[in-house]
C-alpha cells in the first residue's frame, strides 16, 4: 500500500474540482436539464473540422516547435498588431488556456509567493497557484461583482508576484469596465506586479467591444483561447502573448512539460481565425437574455456582461443546499463555493438549447418558491 507520506505537498494542495462532481452525477440522472457546463454547446463549424481533417491526411500529425508552427503564429500576430497596435508583443501558442495559465504561474511564482484574483474566481485558480507553490489572494466582488482596484491595491504585500483575472469572468459574467482595466494596468506596472489577464471568453461580450487591459500596457500578459470560441474545447488550442522575457520563460516551460500544442489542432486554429463568430455571439447574447427576463422576478441576478453564465443568488439556503434541491428536480447547476470562500450563489449556464432553457426556467421558478 503507497503510503501517504509518499505524495508532495503540491499534490496535497489540489482539490477535486466541484464541477467534475456534477458532471460525474449527470451520469447518475435520467435526462437530467444540465445547465452545469461550462461549454459551447454549438457543433465546431465545419470549415474546421476540415481543416483538422486536412492537417491529419497530411501526416501533420508530430511534435511542432514549442513555440507553435510559424502560420498560426504569424496569423496571431497579424490580429494583435490590429488589436495592439505598435506593441511588439510575443506569442505562443499554448496546449489550451490552462496550459497557457499554468505556464504563467510557473514563470514567475516561487514557493510562498502571492497571486491576487477576485472572488468569485475560475475554479482553477487556487489549484493552479498551489501547483506553483503560491498562495492565492482573494478580493470580495459581492454583491455586483465589480471589482475595486484600491481593494486590490491593498491586497498587495511584498511577496505579490501576480493579479489574474478573467474578463469575462467565468463564473459571474462580469466585465471588467474600461477605467478599471487601465487602473489595473498601472498599478500592476507601479508595484512592479505582473497582470495577467485570462481572455478566453473575449468572443462573448455582449454590451459592447471586447476590451483588455493589455490595451494600456505591454507588460500585460494576456492568455487567449480557441476552444470556447469555437466549440473546439476538448482539442486543448490556446495562445498567449506579451513581453518577450516571460512568453521565452513560458516556452521553455512547455518545451520540458506540454512539449507543444496539439500539431493538427494548429493547423486547424489557422482556418478558425477566418471564421466568425458573430452570429454564434448574438444568439448566446439572445439566451443570455431569456434566461435574465425569466427568472429576475424572482432570483437576485446582476446582468452578465459576457460569457455564457448567470450567478444567481440563492433565494433560500447556502449554494450548496439550493443545488442539492436541483438535482432532486433533475436541474443540475454548480454551487457557487466551487467558485469562491462563499457558499450564498449558484452557477447556471446558458450554453444549452433553447428547449433546455425552457426546461431549466421552469424549474428554476418553481425552485425559488421553495423547496
């Protein structure tokens, strides 16, 4: 028998995500109304799929350069030079925006060291840090979601390496607006911090432009991803571009670790890059939108500025006790502890069909009735 003492401290640190405790219970269920993924539900667009089958057929299928093959690359970087422009941003391409994130991490966090996020954060935040052997550092976003950088700013302490945040967030949909993004941007480079700023839902921003705080700062590291984008997250496609210093650091972590991204899935990024997306977006915006009318009545919900998620406050109970009352009525939702130091609000998604919407609303009223 492997005895404990065997396994490091690392190991220890991470925890069991919440999410995959529902998704292992949906298996459980009888056509259960899943409102639990955190996933476009959308087939991936044709084009491709063929370019994927393309890059199979033409034996693409070895390691890459680390960094990843030249024509993804050299796209990316035509896109940020019309984003940002007159940056002279590096890129690599990254095994998903984990992958991305983790590099991240890694680069820059020593054991002991500090990484400030917001709470509610991305269920993956504290286990990432804690692979790096960091801490994380929450700042409190209730009730509306909007984050306060003197909150931040006071956060900060001489063993803060770094500030994640996502925007859109997953799991609240909140924005962060355009003043905050640049207040951040330059407390960051004052405090001689690095900004992190996870962009994987970049496409779903459904009151206005995309925005980032790389805008206001070339030192912002910025980590993208093709999977929610395209419906494409099982094929691990992300991206990250910034300083040279610390994209070079990032790659040459993933050379000894993810070693590169997957080589068709490259290929297949490139013909992504001239799909768009737009008409995917208002639809999602559209559900966005029925779910936020159906239910505002009678559930505390602060509008989502992007992404595909509602963060719902609980109408009665902890988080945890309203779900478990869900899934007795065949709803699966996430409790919001998975994704904060509080247990008051649920996750839904709204990366569903119409008809399961319909379904989820409908128990979602009777739910806040009570038990």
């Amino acid at each position: 028998m492997i005895p404990e003492t065997l396994f490091a401290d690392r190991a220890r640190a991470v925890e069991v995500s919440g999410v995959r405790k529902v998704f292992e219970l949906a298996r459980s269920l009888k056509d259960p109304v899943n409102l639990s993924i955190g996933q476009p539900h959308f087939a991936v667009p044709d084009p491709i799929k063929r370019a994927a089958h393309a890059a199979i057929d033409a034996d693409y299928n070895g390691y890459t350069v680390t960094q990843g093959i030249p024509e993804l690359r050299a796209r990316l970087a035509t896109d940020l030079e019309s984003r940002l422009p007159g940056q002279d941003r590096d890129v690599v391409v990254t095994s998903g925006t984990s992958g991305g994130l983790l590099l991240a991490l890694l680069a820059v966090v020593n054991p002991g060291d500090e990484v400030i996020t917001a709470d509610p954060y991305f269920v993956a935040y504290p286990n990432m840090v804690a692979v790096a052997g960091g801490k994380l550092v929450t700042v409190d976003t209730y009730p509306d979601f909007r984050l306060d950088v003197a909150k931040v700013e006071a956060a900060i302490t001489p063993r803060t390496k770094a500030i994640m945040l996502s925007s859109p967030s997953n799991p609240t949909g909140a924005v962060l607006d355009a003043a905050t993004q640049k207040a951040l941007a330059e407390l960051a480079r004052a405090r001689g911090i690095l900004l992190i700023s996870d962009e994987i839902y970049r496409a779903f921003h459904y009151d206005g432009p995309p925005l980032s705080p790389g805008t206001h700062d070339p030192d912002v590291l910025v980590i993208e991803g093709f999977g929610k984008t395209y419906g494409i997250t099982g094929w691990r496609l992300g991206w990250a571009h910034g300083p040279k210093r610390i994209i070079q650091e990032m790659a040459k972590l993933q050379q000894f670790t993810f070693v590169c991204a997957p080589s068709v899935v490259q290929w297949a990024g490139v013909a992504a890059m001239d799909f768009d997306v737009s008409e995917i977006v208002v639809d999602y915006k559209r559900k966005r939108d029925l779910l936020v009318e159906s239910l505002k009545d009678v559930y505390d919900i602060e509008v989502p500025g992007g992404a595909f998620y509602l963060f719902p406050k609980s109408p009665w109970g902890t988080g945890t006790e309203f779900v478990t009352e869900a899934i007795k009525h065949n709803l699966l939702v996430i409790p919001g502890n998975v994704f904060s130091t509080q247990d008051t609000h649920f996750r839904v998604s709204y990366a569903a069909t119409d008809e399961t919407l319909h379904r989820g609303i409908d128990i979602l009223r009777r739910l806040a009735k009570g038990k």
